[in-house]
C-alpha cells in the first residue's frame, strides 16, 4: 500500500511539475507571437503611425518583461517599450521603465541611453530643468567615459539657455566661423 501511495505521488507531482512547465513555455511563444503581430502592424503603418498599436505594443514588451525576467530579451524588450513610449507622448510611462531598467538589469548594455533619455525627457518634453540637469549629471558621474557623457554635459550646460538664446548663439557661432 506504502509503494502505491509512493508511485502515485511521485505520478501525480511529476504531472504537475510537466503540466506547469509546459504552458509557461506555450505562454511565452503567445507572448512573442502577439508582440511580432504588433511589431508588424507598425512596420506596414510607418506613414501613419497608430498610437494605439504602439501602447499596445510597448504594454506587451513591458508585460512580457514581467512575467519573464531572467529571459535575455527582457531588458531589450523593456528598452522598446520606453522607446515606443516617447514615440506614442507618454512620456511618465516612458520614464518609470527607462528609470526601471538599470535597477532590474545593472549590467545591461543600454544603461547609459537610459539614463541621458530620462534627462532628455525632463528636459525636452516635460520642461522640467532641474530634474534634467540631475539625471543628466547622473549620467556623467555613472558613465563618464560614455560617447553620450559629453551630449549629456553640453546639454546639462545649455539647460541655463532659452531656447531663443541657444538659437542666438548658435547663428551667431555659424556667422563667425564664415
């Protein structure tokens, strides 16, 4: 009686174990089979871009994300869907998952893009120049030997300017170098 018992438990838990195996590998294809359907969408709709599709879009990268942290495509995934969220002008969305990504995956390449687009952000869209100026020099003191620590420090400098004065100086350095 002890040996049935035995077989039929290791049975039963070894279904289980199969049984949640498989679906979370048929949930993740459904994943990647809705986000291609998506990606193709906007691909075909370039000239008449779909703010909708494109939340859509970046919803599903976000949640695919999620659900599937440790995946290699998750960061990537992540990156898209704060890209897709400027893209589509929301830009708090866009905030929280570029803020997001560096503390999930530290090591991840894109880092420091994250972290001069939460500054470009602040700064261009949302006009808020001293949360721009913190994250842009967050981006200088993490990454000083980045290519884009020296846009983050020009942009940082110029953050003290209107746009009209950087228009300014700017015709006025073209016309002395004539």
């Amino acid at each position: 009686m002890n040996k049935s018992v035995l077989i039929i438990s290791i049975l039963f838990f070894g279904g289980l174990f199969s049984c949640n195996q498989s679906p979370k590998n048929e949930k993740k294809e459904d994943f990647k089979s809705s986000i291609s359907l998506l990606e193709d969408k906007i691909k075909n709709n370039l000239h008449n871009f779909d703010i909708k599709v494109a939340d859509s879009l970046s919803e599903k990268y976000a949640e695919y994300a999620s659900v599937f942290p440790q995946d290699t495509l998750a960061p990537d995934y992540m990156f898209k869907a704060a890209e897709l969220s400027v893209a589509s002008r929301n830009f708090r969305r866009a905030l929280q998952y570029f803020d997001t990504i560096p503390q999930l995956y530290p090591k991840y390449a894109k880092n420091p893009q994250c972290q001069f687009m939460i500054g470009f952000i602040y700064d261009e869209h949302l006009k808020l120049k001293d949360k721009a100026a913190e994250a842009y020099g967050q981006m200088i003191d993490l990454y000083p030997q980045h290519e884009l620590a020296n846009d983050a420090k020009i942009q940082k400098e110029n953050l003290k300017y209107t746009n009209e004065q950087l228009i300014e100086m700017f015709q006025n350095k073209q016309k002395s170098e004539k």
